[in-house]
C-alpha cells in the first residue's frame, strides 16, 4: 500500500483532529492567513463545541452510572436479607400455625410456594419487596398477626432507602446510553468535517514536495498511515484499576496479525505499518477500545492500554 489518509475511529482521534485544524486556524496573525475557508472555518468552530460538550456529557453521564451501581451493591445486599428473612419468618408461622398457608396469597405466591421470591435481578428484587410491603398489609387487614424478624417498620425503612438507590442504576444507566447515542450521531457530520478540512490543507500545500507537505498537513490534524520496514509495538493492558488483564485481543487496525496479552498484560506485535496508528483492544466484560499513537518507519515502541469495564 502507498501512503494514504487515515480517518480516525475514535472519538478522541476525532476530537484531536479536530482540535489540532482550530489550534492551527487560532494561530493565524490575521484572517487572510487562515488556509481554511470561511464556511470549514465556521463548522469547525460550532462542530468541535458540540463534540466536546458530547465528550463531557458521557463522562459525567458514565460517572453517575457507575457512582449509582456504588451507592447500591450494600443496600442491595441488606435489602434481599431482609426479603429473605421476612420470608423464612412467614414460613416459620405458617409450620408453627399461627399463619394459615393460604396467608401466601398475598405475596402472590401460591400456597404451597415455601420457596423465596426470584431476586436475580434487580427488577426481580424490588417487586419481591414491593410484594413484602403490600402482602404484609393485606394480611394484617384480613385479620393476620404482626411478625418480628424483621418487623414490617424495620423492613419499610431499609426498602425506602435500598429502592431509590436501587432505581437510580437504571435512570443513570439511560442517561449514559442517550448520551453515547447522541455523541454517535455527530460521527457523519464530524468525518465529512474532517475531511473537507485535509481536503482544504492538501489543496493549500500541492505544490510542497510530498514528504514535506505530510509535515506540514500533520500540523492540521491530517493522520497518513503507510508500509516500510518491520518493527515491534510492545505493550501492556490494564484496566480501570490498573490491574493487568490476560488473554485481551490486540491487533493493530489495517493490520491481518493479531496477538494475546500474557498473564502480566503484556503483548508484542510485528508490523510495517507506520505513521498514524490505532491499536484494537477486545476483551470480554470490557468495552472495544482503540488506543490512537503515531509511530515512524521501522520504529520500535510501547503503547499502553486502558480498558473499562463494560456498562
């Protein structure tokens, strides 16, 4: 292959694209010296500000995703202990006769039923604590005695405080999707950006000898990827804790050969490709990641990897 135009695939190679053509547009002394055109110049502007305003909507978005699921795991745990012991107490009357079995029909189960509720999810668990609340009360109106172990104002107050907690997963978890799914949307306006402006800085620099218009365009943001002498890229993997993940897939993006990272998250590559480069990391459990990095011909060199775990 020759040497060619490499549109990047991430949203952060889109956002330094991006970042690098305004960099170089704020630098001109006067108006006259920008290369861009007025309407790539204005685009950029109003384009780059909504990616970014994108980018930060989706970290803040992530962050309140993942401080909900915190904020949950305990609540979770002592919210399903306390449906397990109000249900073995249920059981416990019923075999000691001081609730009738048909009492289990309130809870929506059926009479024989001595099994817990489904708890495997967490839509599961809040309707099993729901029926705990609206089955106790229909009981005790139809005549039923009041239990201990837990009594229904203790198990009331850890399901005040477990729902809201537990409901906050799914809201913030919506929130994260509306905002990848909204960044998503920008993607054919951002590359067609994009490459009006190459298209503008190529234009500017034809008559530059070759290798030193790549300089020059680099400058704008524009990524070239080509073929020389074969080299090494080295790495490791992580993830967000900063522990070591084995066996994540890892090949570089154009290129057929791919490897496995060893038990310390170590992986090596064999490649001619050089220039603007992305590495593509699949493991599962954890989100695609592609690791943007810029190598020369036949150069030897680390890349390291972070991956997150997947939403």
């Amino acid at each position: 292959m020759g040497i060619s135009r490499k549109i990047p695939n991430t949203i952060v190679g889109r956002q330094m694209a991006m970042s690098k053509a305004k960099k170089k547009k704020d630098s001109a002394k006067t108006p006259s010296d920008n290369i861009l055109s007025d309407a790539t110049s204005q685009r950029l502007e109003d384009d780059l500000a909504a990616y970014n305003k994108g980018i930060k909507a989706i970290v803040l978005a992530k962050t309140a995703y993942r401080r909900a699921v915190e904020l949950a795991i305990p609540q979770r745990s002592i919210l399903k202990t306390y449906i397990t012991s109000y249900h073995d107490s249920l059981n416990s009357c019923i075999n000691r006769g001081t609730i009738l079995p048909s009492a289990r029909v309130f809870y929506a189960l059926d009479v024989t039923n001595k099994r817990l509720p489904k708890m495997a999810s967490d839509d599961e668990l809040l309707l099993a604590g729901e029926l705990v609340l609206s089955g106790d009360l229909l009981r005790i109106k139809d005549g039923g005695i009041a239990m201990s172990g837990p009594t229904i104002a203790a198990y009331t107050l850890v399901y005040n405080k477990a729902k809201p907690l537990i409901e906050a997963i799914n809201s913030t978890l919506t929130d994260y999707k509306t905002t990848t799914t909204n960044l998503r949307l920008q993607t054919t306006e951002i590359d067609d950006l994009i490459k009006h402006i190459w298209n503008e800085v190529e234009g500017y620099y034809s008559l530059i000898f070759p290798s030193s218009r790549r300089v020059l365009c680099r400058l704008w943001g524009v990524r070239y990827i080509s073929v020389g002498t074969p080299s090494v890229v080295t790495g490791n993997c992580k993830n967000e804790l900063g522990e070591a993940l084995t066996g994540v897939k890892v090949r570089i993006v154009g290129a057929n050969n791919s490897t496995e990272s060893d038990a310390f998250g170590n992986f090596s590559l064999n490649t001619g490709l050089y220039g603007n480069l992305e590495l593509l990391a699949i493991q599962k459990n954890y989100e695609k990641t592609i690791t943007d990095f810029f190598k020369e011909n036949g150069e030897e060199m680390a890349v390291a990897i972070m991956m997150e775990s997947v939403v």
